[in-house]
C-alpha cells in the first residue's frame, strides 16, 4: 500500500487515508446557511474517497464573513442544514471537518462573480484600522470588548460545530484573516496587551485556540490553519515566527498544523510552484514535533506520494485539483497500484 492510502491517527479519530480536502469558498449560501450546492459539492468528495472534508471558511459571525455568500455558523438554521450535510459525508465513510473563521480586514468582499454583491455599510473589524488593499475599505479598529465579543462568538460557533456533527474543527489563522491580522505586525499596530511584542500579538489567537480545544472533546482533533510567511521579510509575519507560535499552540493541546503562506500584504511576491509550501510543513514537523498538512500545488498523485514518503507532511491538503476532479482518491489509487474501496453504485466503472 503506498503512503498516501496509509490510515492516520490523531487523537482518537482514525482517517483512513491522508487526502484532505482543503476548505475552499464556494460563494453558494445565502445568509450563511448551506444549501444543496454544498451537499454536493462536500458529498461528491467524500463519494470519491477523500478522508477528511473540510468544510470552506465558515464565518462566526454575520459581519465576519469574507462575501455575501460565505457560509456561516452562527445560528440554528446553518446548524441543522450543516448535520443532513454531515450525516452524508460520514455515510461514504468520511470525516466531516469545518474550518472555522473571520475575515476581519477583509470581510464584505463582493462575491467574485457579481461585483454588486458588496454592501455598502459592512464594514469591517481588524486589529488596525490599516486597509488590505487601495481596493477594500479601511477597517475599523477592535476595541477590547469587541476582541472577547469575538472570542465568544468562536466558542459558540464550535459549540454549534460538534452539534452539526463535524469530528475535526480548523481554526483559520491564516491567509490575512482576522487571526493572521493579529499575528503579523504588518498588519498589527496595536499598542495595547494585544499589539506590539511577539507574546501580545498572539494572544487572542491564542486564548481562541485554548478556548476551543477546551471544549472540542477530547478524543476528537483540533487542527489549526497558519499562514507560515507573509512573504515579506524580515519586517512581516516569518517561518520562525510560525514555528515559535506553533509550540504555544502545540503546548495547548493543538493536534495538527495545516501548513499555508501569505494573503496577508496584496503585493506579496509569492513563488508559487508545485510544492512551494511543503517546506514550511516539513519545519513545523520537525521543530516543534507535531504532525502537520502540506497544501498549495499539489496535484499529482506520485508528487503527494514523495511527499509522504520523504516524511515531510503527514497529511496532503488537496485544493483546486478537487475542484477539478471529485474522484481524485480513486483515480490516484489507480496510479500508485492500491487498491480502494469504490462506492458500489459506481463499480461497474470501475477498470
């Protein structure tokens, strides 16, 4: 059997293979509430073999969204439409993870396709009141009671998360969202305990993931999402900043780091080639000794094999090329001669 159908343990929650699916904005819901698009979308890829479906950025809060058509955790009706989503994926023999977030700085985006989309009157929350781009507003700054306001409305929505039926929760911390605006001090000009040194720019992020891992029950994984670089050094956010914060998170009671970079300076120059990321993934793993995802170009099924292989990940975050192709699972176990389940209504497809 090659490496990348190998089961994985963390916790109590066994995957049965390492292909992730990588949270990805479908831009399909209408007041944060999913609807049959996503039923589809999430079933198609627990249909085709992946272990565990991590649901796209799904906001705590109404203003907290990055779009209009971003989903959401917040009240009752996102909460039961989530579990009839759930009870399908883990029937195909899935894991059913969330990841949950807030835009902060650049929330109240227009939806890609409809440039209309944007209200005029959301306007967004960011540790500074430092805009993203000359293209998104200017956010208004976070007074201290509007950062715990925040922090409950994590616990609550990963209170509605385990009710909805998700096994893995994914605290979004990267890609210039609210968490990551905190950590980079591109981004973070606070002059207050929650700005400035190292220690105070990650103490809300941090106090968020202890407060979730506190409730998250024991048995089940707790994943946290980290952009490793903004990709502008040495004055922003760095891989041995990821890895210093890493070992806060890990002494918590993080289980796994999914290993990401930028979307926290527009103008970043990024060099995205096939693998660009596995090296950050590689160096938490080994420097701080907890299991992590490598994520961001990787399509291949010998590339996520080597990947495995060479002990630089323990997982594979596959993104766009489950957009591209739901079976992927099936087509890759083909390639690396494994044998893998297919579901028995398509059997007679199969070569």
């Amino acid at each position: 059997m090659s490496c990348l159908f190998t089961p994985l343990r963390l916790r109590q929650l066994d995957f049965k293979n390492r292909i992730f699916v990588s949270p990805m904005c479908q831009y399909s819901a209408i007041n944060g509430i999913p609807n049959t698009w996503h039923l589809v979308h999430l079933g198609s890829r627990a249909v085709g073999g992946a272990a565990l479906i991590i649901v796209e950025a799904t906001s705590v809060s109404p203003e907290g969204r990055i779009s209009p058509g971003d989903l959401g955790l917040w009240n009752d009706e996102q909460e039961v439409e989530f579990l009839k989503i759930n009870n399908f994926i883990k029937a195909q023999g899935s894991i059913a993870g969330i990841q949950i977030a807030h835009a902060g700085r650049k929330a109240g985006t227009p939806i890609p396709w409809n440039p209309h989309s944007q209200s005029e009157d959301w306007l967004p929350l960011a540790p500074s009141e430092i805009p993203f781009s000359n293209k998104n507003k200017t956010p208004k700054y976070l007074t201290e009671e509007q950062i715990q306001m925040i922090h409950r409305q994590f616990i609550s929505a990963a209170e509605r998360s385990l009710r909805a039926g998700f096994e893995v929760i994914e605290i979004h911390m990267a890609h210039g969202y609210l968490f990551h605006e905190f950590l980079s001090p591109l981004s973070n000009q606070r002059q207050d305990q929650y700005g400035g040194s190292f220690e105070n720019r990650i103490r809300f992020p941090l106090q968020v993931a202890q407060s979730i891992r506190g409730i998250w029950p024991k048995n089940l994984p707790v994943f946290v999402r980290v952009s490793a670089t903004d990709w502008v050094e040495p004055h922003g956010w760095t891989l041995k900043d990821s890895i210093l914060f890493c070992k806060y998170l890990k002494n918590i009671g993080i289980d796994f780091i999914d290993c990401s970079s930028g979307g926290n300076i527009s103008d970043a120059q990024i060099p995205t080639t096939p693998n660009y990321q596995v090296q950050f993934a590689t160096a938490i793993k080994n420097e701080v000794q907890i299991p992590t995802g490598a994520v961001g170009l990787i399509t291949d099924p010998h590339q996520a094999e080597q990947i495995l292989i060479k002990n630089q990940a323990d997982a594979i975050l596959i993104g766009r090329e489950f957009l591209r192709d739901p079976y992927w699972p099936l087509h890759a176990a083909k390639q690396l001669n494994t044998d893998m389940i297919w579901p028995k209504q398509y059997l007679r497809a199969k070569l």
